[in-house]
C-alpha cells in the first residue's frame, strides 16, 4: 500500500455502491425539481476570481476558494459555487429568456475547508433557482421543492427541519437596538450568524470585541430567542400561509437566529438541519434581488437554494432511511459453456441487447460452478446456460438464481419470456 499514490486531500473516490448511491440521489433530485417545472443547467467549473470578489464575502474568496493563476497571469478558481455564474447566465441573455425563469443543476463544486465527517474539499451540489419572481409565494415554493425533495428520500418532519428568517425582518430590529450603519448591520448578521459555532459565553464576548454595547448584547440575544417575530411580519405571513396550502408546513419552523452568511442575501433565508443531536446543515438558500444587476446585468429578483451530497447520505444512515441499490445493471449473465459455445452465447447475449435487455457475459469458457457463483456475486437475477444440445435446438435454459427454477426457453421466444420474468 505504501506505493500507491493517496487521492487529493478532501477528494473522493467512487466505488459503485458509492456511485449508485449518487446517482440515486440525482435521480431524486431530478424527480422533484422537473415535478415543479425547473430545467436543467449547468455552468463552468473554472470562473475568473473576481465573479466572487465582491459577491459571495470575504471568507469564500479569500479562505475556502482554490485560486491559482493561469498561464496568462489571470486568477482562476474552481467554483466554490453557482449561483454567481447564474446570475452572469442570465445577465448575458436577459432579453431573450422567458420568465419566471426555474433552472436546476447538480455538478462538482470545491471548497478549500478542513475535512471531516460531512465535509469534503470537492463535492457534488444540487442548485435551485426561480428568477424574475419578488414574492413570498415564490419565496414558498423553493421552501417547498426543499421538502418534497425530504419527503422523497423517506425523511419526515420529525427528522428534519426547514428553519426561515427574513433579512429585512432582522434589518428592521437591528435598527431598534441602535444600529444604524450599514457596516454595522452587516457586522452584527456576520455575528447571528456564528452563534452556533461559539459557545455562548465566547459568543458574548465576540460580540463585544465587535464594538457592540452590553445594552445591545442582551437586546440582540432577546431578539434570537423570539420565535414568534415573524407574526410582525405580512410578508412572512402570506410566506407561510403559501407553505400551508402547498402542503408542506410542517416542514418549516421559523428561527431569528438563520441569517446565512453569503453577503448577496436580501429577503427571505433558509436552511434545513437534522432533527437529532447532529443537527447537521443539509442546505441554505434566499433571496438575492441585487445579484443580476452586480454582474452587468438590469436588476432582477431571484431566489434559491444549494444542497451538497456529502451530508445527505450521513443523515439518511442515521435514520435508517438509506435505500437498498442494486449494483449490477445486467440483471442476465449468458455463460459460456466451452470454446466451441462461445459464439453462440455472444449471439444470445447481441439478440437480447437489441431488444434493451441488459446482458453480461462471461468473458471466457470456465466451469459452470464458477460462472454461477460469478452471478450470484455481481448480483445478476437470471442465468443463461446454452451448450451444445441447446445449441443444437436453438434453446436456452435460464435459471432464476432467485427461485432457483430453471426453465428451458426457444432462442426465438426468449426476448419476450425474459423481459416478462425481468419486469415482474
């Protein structure tokens, strides 16, 4: 083992029970985004810097982005996200696009974080996005493509939670603690939003240390315990009477302390965590009215969110709720009796592949006890075995390694008898 060189720190590597578990989840993904009429997108995977620069914050650009020069001297980095690139997309053709706009897109991402258990540096993300829209209604339906896509994969509300906030809410009571500047605000939502990352005690003096006052202190850690605040709000009442008739509700709590950190947030913010001890992020989005017009584009209202894959799985094995994959796409192996056979199996195998069957062969002439624990192994359902006598009678016995059943099949019947034995 010594000798082999180790993968990149943070990446991955994908077995095919890894892989099949990706691409179930994708499958998921692209369920319940096409259920609501999104299209899929994507965007590159190499942007220049300064799409980020002035968008995103300080901390992705200048601490978790993997920026490098180019031969021409130019910084480049490996997306640390998408929703920047959305928002030049739409910039660049905004006259001729139809809105409101829905778009989805699940692609590779990568974040110069520490790894750990739900956190890698390279990833895959599902983006979500509803543009043209200023609503709460719209606001409600990315909430609610969020829980269908729980509802989906088997999680109930009791496992996982949607918690809501609204930027402007929170611009208006900060206001009421004596925070007038704009600097300031944007300070005191950076400090919201690290109080579950300090203890509380480090927490309080982070707030000082910030240039805020005792006063403001405890009027700020009033205003995060008041749960019922949104009730001032008629916005984030039709929001939440929208999540009720889209029946999903009970998905959605509201919490004064969600802010998220990203700087191009301005409404509406979400983000949905796991209801056991962990409480595990498992996505966050809101709001963006201004990010269009940041990157050339007229002003234009957008919405939507971004889920990673690393901690989904984490979250569906804490609750039993991780699905059962089969990893083997050919459901039929034709063996091979001896040499002499060998051209009549492939042929078997071609006829059955041209009707859309699935078919794997056995690459050689072996005995037929190995072939079948071969098949048992890869997980193939039927068996084929046609020797000479079969040959001969242009027939083939296929065995259920299910049942163990073996039924003798005319070659020119087989295509039916084998899809009907496939789909019941």
């Amino acid at each position: 083992m010594k000798n082999i060189i180790q993968t990149v720190k943070g990446t991955r590597e994908f077995y095919p029970e890894e892989m099949a578990l990706r691409k179930w989840l994708y499958g998921k993904i692209s369920q319940v985004s096409q259920s609501f009429g999104y299209q899929e997108y994507d965007g590159p995977f190499l942007e220049s810097i300064e799409l980020y620069a002035a968008k995103s914050g300080e901390e992705l650009v200048k601490e978790q982005s993997f920026v490098f020069p180019d031969r021409g001297g130019n910084l480049i980095t490996l997306r640390p996200e998408l929703t920047p690139s959305l928002a030049r997309m739409v910039a660049q053709r905004q006259n001729q696009l139809v809105y409101p706009l829905r778009w989805w897109s699940f692609g590779p991402f990568w974040r110069y974080e520490k790894p750990q258990k739900g956190r890698t540096r390279e990833f895959f993300q599902w983006n979500i996005d509803l543009i043209g829209v200023d609503s709460p209604e719209g606001d409600a339906e990315l909430v609610a493509i969020a829980a269908e896509f729980f509802k989906a994969v088997g999680l109930t509300p009791s496992e996982v939670k949607i918690l809501v906030n609204d930027r402007r809410l929170m611009d208006s009571q900060i206001s009421k603690l004596g925070i007038e500047k704009a600097e300031d605000k944007k300070k005191m939502l950076g400090i919201i939003d690290r109080r579950d990352k300090l203890s509380e005690k480090d927490w309080e003096d982070y707030v000082v240390e910030a240039g805020f006052t005792t006063a403001q202190l405890t009027g700020l850690k009033e205003l995060l315990k008041n749960k019922e605040l949104y009730k001032t709000s008629a916005t984030m009442m039709r929001f939440f009477d929208a999540l009720k008739a889209l029946g999903v509700e009970q998905y959605v709590s509201y919490d004064p302390r969600v802010v998220r950190g990203l700087d191009y947030y301005t409404g509406i913010v979400f983000e949905a965590r796991d209801a056991g001890e962990s409480s595990r992020a498992i996505l966050g989005g809101g709001r963006y009215d201004n990010l269009v017009g940041e990157v050339g584009g007229e002003p234009l209202s957008g919405i939507g969110f971004a889920m990673g894959d690393v901690v989904m799985p984490l979250i569906l094995e804490q609750f039993g709720k991780l699905p059962a994959l089969s990893l083997n796409p050919a459901k039929v192996l034709v063996t091979v009796f001896d040499a002499e056979c060998q051209a009549y199996s492939l042929a078997i195998a071609s006829e059955l592949r041209k009707a859309g069957i699935n078919v794997n062969t056995y690459p050689e002439a072996a005995k037929i006890g190995k072939q079948f624990k071969y098949a048992d192994r890869v997980g193939a359902r039927y068996v084929i075995v046609a020797g000479p006598d079969e040959r001969d009678q242009k027939i083939m016995q296929v065995k259920d390694m299910q049942s163990g059943e073996q039924t003798s099949v005319q070659v020119n019947e087989a295509v039916g008898i084998l899809q009907k034995m496939i789909n019941e």
